[in-house]
C-alpha cells in the first residue's frame, strides 16, 4: 500500500469538489425541468437562455468527469443524450408523460452514479487510502 501524503489528499479533495460542483448544476438542471413539464403557460426568455447555458455547462463538465474519474465513476454514461432530448424548457411543457418517466430516470442514474463515486472519494479520504 502506498504512503498517504499531502498530494494525495489535494487530490482526492479536487475530485470531490469537482462531483459536488456538476451536482450543483445538476440538481439545479432537474428543478428547472420539474416546473417546466405540464407548465401551462410559457417560460420565460430569460429562465429559458439560463437553462441552456446550464446545459452547455453540464455537457463539458460531464464529459471532463468522465474523462478525470475514470474507475471511480462506475456506470456512468455520457449524457449528451438526456441533455439532447430536453431541448428546451418550453418544449418540456408538452412532453409525453412516459418520457417524462424515461428522463427522469436517467437523471436519477446519473445522480446515483456520481454519489457513488463521491462516496468512494469520501472514504479514501476520511480513510487516507490513496486511489488505486
């Protein structure tokens, strides 16, 4: 086993606030999408030009985890497809409830999968056992 020393802690503590920053953007991705579906009435301009932005910003950081955490990061898929298929608040509003249900596990997976891997990261760090 290796030595645990201060690098190593630095960069379990990066890998952290980088899964718990995405989670931010996220979580915050997801409330925009719940009151978004079966909406009556449109969104406005401005929410919809943010929650783009949020989803150009998911998409790289998404990518970046994927690429940054490797092992650590168990069952994860890009999800370009899941950003793709919600193109944009105002389209949300009259989606079909069963792929409302489809998308919403997607979100769900995803958000599993990083809290695995924040846990795992948590461990090794409370643990001081240097990732593999």
């Amino acid at each position: 086993m290796a030595s645990w020393n201060q690098k190593e802690q630095e960069e379990i503590e990066f890998r952290i606030a980088a899964i718990k920053k995405f989670l931010e953007l996220w979580y915050r991705y997801d409330e925009l999408f719940q009151t978004a579906f079966g909406r009556e009435t449109r969104v406005e301009s401005k929410v919809e030009e943010d929650f783009l932005n949020l989803k150009s910003q998911l998409a790289k950081r998404h990518q970046y985890l994927l690429e940054y955490l490797g092992r650590e990061y168990k069952g994860a898929d890009p999800i370009t497809e899941y950003l793709g298929d919600t193109v944009t608040l105002n389209g949300m509003r009259q989606i079909h409830q069963d792929f409302y249900k489809k998308l919403c596990g997607s979100w769900h997976k995803t958000t599993l999968n990083l809290n695995a891997a924040l846990g795992y990261l948590q461990s090794r760090l409370e643990e001081q056992v240097p990732l593999e």
